[in-house]
C-alpha cells in the first residue's frame, strides 16, 4: 500500500509560513545538499497532492524553471519530476488549472485518498498547502512526516501543528543534519 508523505519547511518555533504565507525565511539556508535530498524523496513518491493556494505558487513557478538552463541540473531535475507527475488538488472552487498533469478534487478528500493509497505506485507526497495537511492529519491519512527544521523563529505565522492531544503518535526513523543548519526529522504514525 502507497504512503502518504507530508514534506514541510518548519520554523523552530513551529511554523511553516509567515503570517502572510511568507516562505522567505527558509531561502538563506537552503543548499546543494539540500537540493538533492529532496529530488531523492520526490523520486520515492509519483503523485503529489497539493491544495489550490499552494497549487497556484507551484504551477506558475515550476513550467518555468524546468526550461531556465541557468539553473543547477539538480533543480532541473526536480521541475521535471514536478511537471511531469500526476498532481491532485484538493479545492472547493476551483476545477481547471493549466499546469499539466493536474486534476481537481472538490469533495470526498478521504475517499480519494484511500483510493490512491490501494492504487500501485509509489508514495503520495505533500508540500506546502497547510490546510490540507491539517484536514490530512485531522483525518489520520499521513503515514509519514518529513520536517524541514530551519534555525529560524518567526514568532507569529501559520502553525504546522494546533495542539490537539490525540491527533498524533509518531515515531522518529531517521534525522540528517545540514551545514546550514537545517535539520530533516522523519517521522512515522504509529
């Protein structure tokens, strides 16, 4: 059965965006080593699921930096694997979205779900779009959690995690720490 991986850039304080959804702070502490691990995860997976706000970030970003040769092969790569994997994205308002590849879920996210994870494949993978991890979590649907811990306090922001004291048991698999000072926890569901 496919796993439902959740991959975030979190602050230290607990935050995966600014306020005004600002992802800035984690741009100075990201690296080449960085670059490559994260094209490894998005090769274990072949689906991503994105939500609409994220949705629109990514696909005006990733068609374009797929063609910018400028750009490490790694990066390339990635924007390849990005453009060309199938994308769910989970919205209530919108249906149609250029970026190939992409397909639209309006209603029954748990279903969907459970009908991708018996489908064969490699795992599903979310980045960004924070309110749909939170319906994910909320609905015991994430196998896995990759967190991108940066050495950052942003002090306000939207939160990864609401307290919630049933919602999680997680076992930590593995940690790799970079020289930027980032440091990936993996963690499984229990």
């Amino acid at each position: 059965m496919r796993k439902l991986v959740v991959s975030m850039n979190v602050t230290l304080d607990g935050y995966m965006s600014g306020p005004q959804c600002e992802l800035d702070w984690h741009l100075r502490y990201w690296n080449e080593e960085m670059s490559r691990l994260i094209g490894v995860q998005l090769s274990e997976a072949d689906t991503i699921l994105l939500g609409r706000v994220t949705y629109a970030a990514m696909s005006q970003y990733w068609p374009a930096r797929a063609a910018d040769l400028s750009v490490p092969r790694e990066d390339i790569a990635f924007a390849e694997m990005m453009n060309r994997y199938p994308k769910v994205v989970f919205s209530r308002t919108q249906e149609y979205g250029e970026w190939p590849n992409s397909r639209f879920v309006k209603n029954g996210l748990k279903r969907e779900i459970t009908r991708l994870k018996a489908t064969p494949g490699r795992d599903l993978i979310v980045y960004g779009s924070g309110s749909l991890v939170r319906t994910l979590m909320q609905q015991r649907l994430v196998d896995r959690y990759v967190l991108w811990l940066h050495p950052v306090l942003l002090g306000q922001g939207k939160a990864l995690f609401r307290y919630q004291p049933d919602m999680l048991d997680l076992q930590l698999t593995s940690t790799r720490v970079f020289e930027s000072g980032v440091i990936v926890l993996s963690y499984e569901r229990c």
